[in-house]
C-alpha cells in the first residue's frame, strides 16, 4: 500500500472517529505529498519521493519546535509535538545512532574523505543511504566528529 493509500485510509478513520489532530495532520500530509507530485509532474510519486516529503515535514516541525520552546510557548509546543508523532507514525524505522555512525565511517572510507573539507562529498554519497531513517543534524554531527 503506497503512502497515499494509507493516509487516505487514515483520514476516513480520524473522521469517523472525530479525532481532530489526527485528520489535521494527515490532511496536510496528504496535501504536502499531492503538492510535490505536482511540482515533479509526476502522477504517483516515488517511495523516495515520498520519504523526501516526509523528512521536510519533520524538519518544518522540529525548526518550529525550537522556535516555541525557545519563546516560552508551551500550549504551541505541545501542539507541534502531537504532530511530529503522527509525522513519524509514517516514516520508516528510524536506524540507532550506533548504525549511524556504522554507515558514517563506512562512507568516508568509500570516499577516502579525511578533512572536513571533504564533508560535502561524504554527505552527497551518505544521505541517500539514511534518508528517512536518520536525523540530518545527527548524520551531519557523526562526519563532522569523523573528519576532523
């Protein structure tokens, strides 16, 4: 069953059961997923499409989360953090930070990387391989720590 599938599965259960956040949440996914296969012209998108979208919606929630809490605005806080569990109700498993870094230093002996000069080619061979999986801000810290 493709992402689209289940979200829509999902909405029609969050609407019978008149659970507000849930739908909310789901219809701006839904949105979010139908806005990018019409900015890549596609009619159904790929699966890693889909993860794209789905780690841009977290990424969206997680820089808003900072912002609220460093403001102070707890009843803001709380709202983002329901969303960012039902975001991650779709992802895929996240990978622990012990395979991260696995990955991290499988990579830069791929690359032969060896100066934090050499960090944006890591990352461009890297992120593919975690995409979905790993935070960005803990891939990017582990090659970082690696390459200096």
């Amino acid at each position: 069953m493709s992402l689209l599938e289940r979200l829509n599965e999902d909405m029609k259960y969050a609407m019978k059961n008149k659970e507000k956040e849930k739908l909310s949440v789901v219809r701006m996914l839904k949105a979010a997923m139908q806005n990018e296969s019409i900015k890549l012209g596609k009619q159904v998108l790929s699966e890693e499409d889909e993860l794209t979208v789905l780690s841009r919606e977290v990424k969206q929630r997680k820089d808003s989360l900072q912002e609220f809490e460093n403001a102070g605005r707890e009843d803001l806080v709380h709202k983002i953090q329901t969303e960012l569990a039902y975001v991650d109700y779709y992802l895929p498993n996240q990978i622990t930070e012990a395979e991260v870094e696995a990955v991290v230093l499988e990579t830069i002996a791929e690359t032969g990387a060896s100066t934090k000069i050499d960090m944006g080619k890591v990352m461009t061979v890297l992120m593919p391989k975690v995409k979905g999986k790993a935070d960005g801000s803990l891939v990017s810290s582990l090659v970082q720590r690696h390459l200096s």
